[in-house]
C-alpha cells in the first residue's frame, strides 16, 4: 500500500508528547472557571498527539480519497449529483452571506430576506405554481410539509375521512415513508410494462377516502408519464389532490411545468435541480410550493413585503395564519443552500435555464442507445434525464450490477445508483446531468463497454474489484451489522 496516498489511522501517526499546537494563557482566574466535578473527566482523553505538518498532510492525504463532481463523473441516478459552479460557493461564503446569524434583527437581514422573497418567486414562475415557502430543509422534509399542508386542506373542510395516499411501485421510497409519518395510509398503484403508471389499477383505488397522490414525473425509470392530465383528473375528480416529487424536475426545466399538468402541492430538491450538492446527509433545500387557493396553509413564519419611506422592506412574519401548518423547523430553512440555488438560477437566466431539460434528456439518451447492445434495457424508447439496465445483457458470466459498479472505481468513476428501483432484480440507473460534455459521455461509454467485455473474457476480474482503492471489496453486510467506529475497537478486532 501507498502510504503517501493512504497513509496511516492519525492514532497510529502519534508520539507520546508531541503537540501541534499552543494556547495562550487565560485572562482568567481558574476559581472563576471551575467546572463541576460531576462534569470532569476521571482520566485524559485518548487523543492522537502529533505536530501540525504530520496532520495537515494526514487529512490532505485522506482527502485524496474522497469522490466529488469535482474529481470526475458521477452518473448517480435519482439522485442528481450536479457540477456545483464555483461562484455559487463564492457567494455563499462571502462575509455577507455566511455570517449573518438567524437570530439578528429584521433591519439588519433586509438582504437575505430580499434573496428569500425573490428565489421563491422565481421557483413559482418555474414550476408554474402560486406561492412557495423554502422553509423545509430538505427533500423528504419538504414531502412531509406537502403532505401536511395537503392534510391542514381536507381538515379545514371537515374532510376528515381523507387518509389514504395513492402512490406508484416505482415511487422513491421516500414517498411512503414521508406519508407515513404524516399519519396517512399508504396504497400502492401498479405500474404497466412500459414502467408508467396502471391507470385501471388506479380506478380502482379511488374514494372518498383518497387524501392525494403522490407521483414523480418523469418516474423513477426516467420514463414520462404521458397520462398525466387524465390521472390528475381522475383524482381531483374524487376529491384527492395531486402532489408532485420534484426529486426529478431536472429534465423539466424549459419544457414544461407540474402546476400546468395538474399538480397541486409540490417540493423542489435545490441541491438536485439547481446544482448545490448534497451528500453526507446534508446541508438540502426542499422547498415546497402550492397552486392558488392552498397557500394559507403553507407554514409559518413568512416573508412580508412592506412599503416605506425607502421603498421595499421585508419582515419575517408569524402573523395570524389561522390555517397555516405551524412551524415545521427553526428560522427559514438552510440559507446557505438557497444562495446557491439562487446564484445558479440567475447565471441561466431566462434563455438559458430553458436548456438544461433538453440537454440532460439528449444526455441521458445518448448514453443509453450507445450501451444497450451490452446492458440489458427492460424498457426500451425514449427516456428523459436518467434510464435504468438490468445488468449486464449476457446474464452467463455471472458478473452482477456490484460487480460493475465495483469495477468502475478501478477506472476512476463513481458508480451510478444500483439495485434501485426495485422493479428489476440488477437495476443500474444512470443519469449524466446536462453538465456533462459529450467527451466525458464518451469515455464512460468506453470505460462500461470494456468493462462488459472484460465481464465476458475474464470475469473473475470484475468480480473481484476494485483492485486500485485504498481497500478491496469490503463485507456490506458485515460493516453495516457490526462498523467498526472507534480506533480502540479497531485494535481489539485484531484487524
């Protein structure tokens, strides 16, 4: 192994008495200080002991480790790993932006709350909605807030009996799980062969007990729902309203907008669709936005626009929002994800941001038709931003979807999402963002045809990859029963 690249545990790169580090002698009296004995240690904490150069390149060297979008392609379907410009991460941590604290007073904020108020104006003109709150902090967060405002509808009619919640196989698990903790019951809706949505199936699930349906347009598949319009009206006529998982508004963007298809409560992923990128459970945005009519149940506090002597002013508002959700978190969600939406949004531009569906679409289509001689496509035709294999088309080498992904750290790419969906047994679901060059597209298109090759003439060594990493093929099952997340456990494993 590399130890310049991968290096040693810190633990193991420290000398009893050696320190980085010197701190400068309290002003203070230690009387004044005093903590409580029942607040103190009884003995020294385990604490590695090294100088400054040994952890500055210890952390640097791990870091060498780490995969971004920065590093090179990330084809995550689902999941949307976006290129994240470098002048979104410039504003966002400009002194004006990054140390501003959600406590200090409104007359001190106008600027913040200025970007709030116009950023959610802008999500409603692109969605084709009446009124956004960007309060929630994320995708699932928002889906709850939706679901929420959805229930506060019904209950404000004293539509009580309205607690189901129509939802695709197909859907992203967060669907279930979200309508789940907002008290509702989940129905699932069968998908067609063509991976869309059973309209029959359907039929025959609505009541006077639907509350809504749940839908992601394109689905998970990357397929468009085509019948959208008829559904929409089957559940409006029964009632329900239609609720749009915005996880894939990407290939959207320029082409068409939920509130014009008939949705009418949705969340918007920023750090998917407006490139702020999310991973290691945060920081997300899920703002959630409702059709005219819906907008008094949407959570509190609020932006306020006022008038005064020096024109616009705007107040963080709780107000008597008699029919509001409440509070659904603290302060007005995660600013520093909103800057970044918000700077990805006005470098577009109007003519610009017209283009990022079609050329997500023409990228994802290209990337498919180039690999489906060799990877199974269960559904074939034309997909939107991202599309799903079944594996490998020859099923004799016994190489799985794992193994693949597995072999692509080998040549430098992250893997796309595997085993999701659900609805084939080695889903791999590719999505390249419009992004990405056709160079790029090209070399990935290279590097999982070899790999297929290699599969076929030599499969032993696709399944044991990856062979170049830091570590080999770990035991998945074993790590997630059993991690190992202390470096004393790590020596009494004997590992």
């Amino acid at each position: 192994m590399n130890n310049k690249l991968y290096g040693n545990l810190i633990f193991e790169l420290s000398k009893p008495g050696r320190k980085g580090y010197s701190l400068p002698k309290t002003d203070y009296q230690h009387t004044t200080c005093e903590l409580p004995q029942q607040l103190r240690r009884t003995e020294d904490a385990t604490l590695p002991e090294c100088d400054e150069l040994t952890v500055v390149r210890h952390y640097t060297n791990l870091s060498h480790n780490n995969f971004g979008v920065n590093d090179g392609f990330y084809p995550l379907g689902s999941c949307t790993m976006k290129y994240n410009p470098i002048i979104n991460e410039e504003l966002a941590a400009a002194t004006n932006a990054n140390k501003l604290h959600p406590a200090q007073s409104v007359h001190t904020t106008q600027g913040a709350l200025s970007l709030y108020n116009q950023l959610a104006k802008m999500l409603a003109n692109l969605t084709g909605l009446a009124e956004f709150t960007l309060n929630p902090c994320a995708g699932a967060h928002g889906e709850l807030t939706g679901l929420m405002v959805i229930r506060a509808y019904h209950q404000s009619r004293g539509d009580n009996q309205r607690v189901k919640v129509l939802i695709p196989d197909s859907a992203h698990g967060t669907n279930p799980a979200s309508a789940a903790v907002c008290g509702l019951e989940v129905i699932e809706v069968k998908s067609l062969a063509d991976g869309t949505v059973d309209v029959e199936d359907l039929k025959t699930k609505l009541g006077d007990d639907i509350a809504a349906m749940m839908m992601t347009n394109p689905n998970t598949l990357g397929i468009f729902e085509k019948r959208i319009p008829e559904i929409a009206q089957l559940v409006h006529n029964c009632g329900g309203l239609m609720y749009y998982d915005g996880a894939n508004l990407n290939p959207m963007l320029g082409v068409c907008r939920p509130g014009d298809m008939g949705f009418d409560v949705m969340h918007i992923n920023l750090h998917k669709t407006f490139s702020t990128p999310h991973g290691g459970g945060g920081p997300g945005a899920g703002p959630v936005g409702v059709r005219k009519g819906l907008e008094q149940f949407l959570p509190t506090p609020r932006i306020v626009e006022t008038k005064d002597g020096c024109g616009e002013c705007f107040e963080r508002h709780e107000g008597n929002y008699e029919q509001s959700l409440g509070s659904i978190g603290n302060y007005l969600g995660n600013f520093n994800v909103l800057v970044k939406a918000y700077a990805y949004i006005l470098s577009l531009g109007n003519e610009h941001i017209k283009e990022v569906g079609p050329l997500s679409t023409l990228n994802a289509n290209y990337i498919k038709d180039q690999l489906k001689d060799v990877y199974e496509l269960p559904i074939d035709g034309h997909c939107m931003h991202e599309f799903v294999f079944d594996g490998l088309k020859d099923k004799s080498t016994g190489v799985t979807t794992m193994d693949v992904a597995k072999r692509l750290l080998d040549y430098g790419y992250h893997a796309p999402t595997i085993y999701f969906p659900l609805l084939f047994h080695e889903s791999l679901m590719i999505e390249p963002t419009e992004n990405e060059s056709k160079d790029t597209l090209d070399q990935f298109i290279g590097v999982m045809r070899k790999i297929a090759e290699e599969a076929k003439n030599n499969p032993e060594l696709v399944k044991t990859a990856p062979h170049s990493t830091p570590i080999g093929r770990v035991d998945d099952v074993e790590a997630a029963k059993h991690p190992i997340t202390t470096y004393q456990q790590l020596i009494n494993s004997n590992i």
